[in-house]
C-alpha cells in the first residue's frame, strides 16, 4: 500500500514539474495571453533550451591542434622537426628492456620472459601447466576509473 502512495506522489510531483516548466517556458517566449491582440504580435523565436544546449557544449579539437598535440610529442628536442631518432626512441627503450643479453637480437626466449615468468609464478604446484584456479591468478588487474569531474 505504501509502494502505491509513493507512486502516486512521485507521478504527482513529475506532472507539477512538467507544468511548471512549461509555464516557465511561456513566460520566455513572451507570455501568450488569452487576448487576440497580444497573440498575434507574440513571435516565437527559436527554442531557447536548444540555442543554450548548442552554447553550452565544450569546444571539440579540431583534427589541425590534434595532429599538432602528437607532433609536439613527437618532437622530442623541439626543433620544429622530427627525426627518426626521436621516432624510435621508445621503441628503443622497450626493445632493450626484453633484449636480456644485449645481443640486439630479439629471440622468442627474451620476447617471452614476462609470460613465462608469469606462468611459472602462477604454477603454485609447479606441475608446469596451470589448473583454472592458478589460470585465474595471472589475469591483468582491472583498470583504474578515471576521476571524473564533480563539476
């Protein structure tokens, strides 16, 4: 009986803010009257809601300051220019963190040592396969939520 009554407020209180808003509404484009004279000189401009919505919108990136955004990235030394060098770099850095014996050759032992490390400490039996409980403990972490903005 109570879920009844809170149904009924709550649709109550839905209907008066439909009103009002609509009320509210009229009194923005002029305030329509039941007179004939004040009506036909009332003009209806466009919407206001929609004029604020399209105001209120962050301004989007164009592709130009995008691409400019990964160039400055890009450019290193701030030159105006990137070089190969700058390019590879990263990839350099990531290539000698697996290239374990500094032979700069990449064998599929040294591309592979994380997982098989991974695999090995999740071997708790150490029976060299993985049962699905221990299969389930070398899934990645769930990634961190963003903060979002309280605004």
């Amino acid at each position: 009986m109570g879920r009844f009554f809170a149904g009924v407020a709550a649709c109550f209180l839905m209907v008066t803010g439909a009103f009002l808003l609509w009320q509210g509404r009229a009194a923005e484009l002029g305030g329509f009257s039941a007179t004939p004279t004040k009506f036909a000189s009332a003009r209806i401009s466009p919407t206001p809601l929609l004029a604020m919505s399209e105001t209120l919108r962050p301004p989007e990136a164009t592709p130009k300051s995008r691409e400019e955004k990964r160039f400055s990235r890009a450019d290193k030394n701030k030159d105006g220019r990137v070089d190969i060098q700058e390019l590879l770099a990263p990839r350099h850095k990531a290539f000698a963190k697996l290239d374990t014996n500094g032979d700069g050759k990449l064998s599929f032992e040294e591309w592979a040592t994380k997982t098989i490390t991974k695999v090995q400490d999740a071997d708790a039996d150490h029976s060299g396969w993985l049962s699905p409980t221990e299969y389930a403990s070398t899934a990645p972490p769930k990634p961190k939520r963003r903060a979002t903005c309280s605004c």
